[in-house]
C-alpha cells in the first residue's frame, strides 16, 4: 500500500494523523474486499484552499470539508472486478491500484467536530472514510444511494472502534 500525505496547513493535533489515515484506507479497503494493493493521496489543507481547489474542479465557490478525487470509475460501487481492464488505473512503478486523492480542510475538521459534538479524531476519521467511499464509487446524491453510504460509514467507524 502506498499512503501519500502532504500538509498545506499545519493542524496541530493531538494524535498520529498518518497512523489514523492509514487505518481508515485499510479498513474500507478491507471491508470493501479490495483484492489489490493500492494507491492513496490525502492533501491536509486549510479553508481557503479547499475553497480555490472547489470553484476550480466543481465550478462551487464554497468552502467544503472533504474533496474527493477518483482515478476509477465503476459501474457498480465497490466492484473491483472489471479493473484490470482498464489501461490507465494501475500505477506501472508499483502496480498498485490508483485509487485517486482525498482534499481535506483541516480547518472544517476542528469546526465541524465542534459543531457535531465529539472530538476531532472523529471527524477526520469520518471524513477519510466518507471520501474513500467516493474514491470506490459509492455515492449519495440519489436516497437510496445515500443510505448505503451511511450504513457503510457507520459501519467503518464501529470497525476502528471510534465512536461519538
């Protein structure tokens, strides 16, 4: 597995933030049955940036908590079985599968933690596993698609033992 994280923005908090961000890709991964190695890019960045990085890639000027950025694209999410068709999804150095990257506002994190009541692991935690849903394919702009999503992020967070 290969685990890219870069800081924009200094956070400054108070646990292993790479240890947790690996924990949370390997627990999707594993839950999701991944049969690959794969590749992860997270990006710790501040307001401002998750912002700028928004209105360029989404056309929404607004500040966001969490971007992600899939390198595959699947029929049905979750289903790793048609990959190895495609060309252009393996990193040819490493053989891993590209998964794609994760945006993450640090300062989102340390509010939205607040605003929801439990602590700041929590929130990142969360964030990362909601953003590797999408890099798998799940999605939750459609109801019924939003409550798998939510069964499968509780479930996630009930895996890593990290609760409200």
């Amino acid at each position: 597995m290969t685990y890219n994280i870069d800081y924009e923005t200094e956070p400054g908090w108070n646990f292993d933030a790479e240890k947790l961000y690996k924990r949370v890709v390997d627990t999707v991964l594993d839950e999701e049955d991944c049969p690959y190695e794969a590749e992860v890019s997270l990006l710790i960045t501040d307001n401002a940036s998750i912002r700028e990085i928004n209105k360029q890639s989404r056309n929404m000027d607004k500040v966001t908590d969490v971007l992600s950025f899939p390198m595959v694209q699947y029929d049905v999410a979750g289903d790793f079985s048609h990959v190895e068709e495609m060309d252009d999804c393996f990193n040819i150095e490493t053989g891993e599968l590209m998964l794609g990257d994760i945006v993450l506002s640090a300062d989102k994190v340390n509010e939205q933690a607040v605003e929801f009541g439990h602590n700041i692991e929590r929130e990142y935690a969360f964030l990362i596993a909601h953003s590797m849903l999408h890099l798998i394919g799940y999605d939750h702009i459609r109801d019924e698609d939003r409550v798998v999503m939510e069964d499968k992020q509780r479930l996630i967070m009930e895996l890593l033992g990290i609760s409200r």
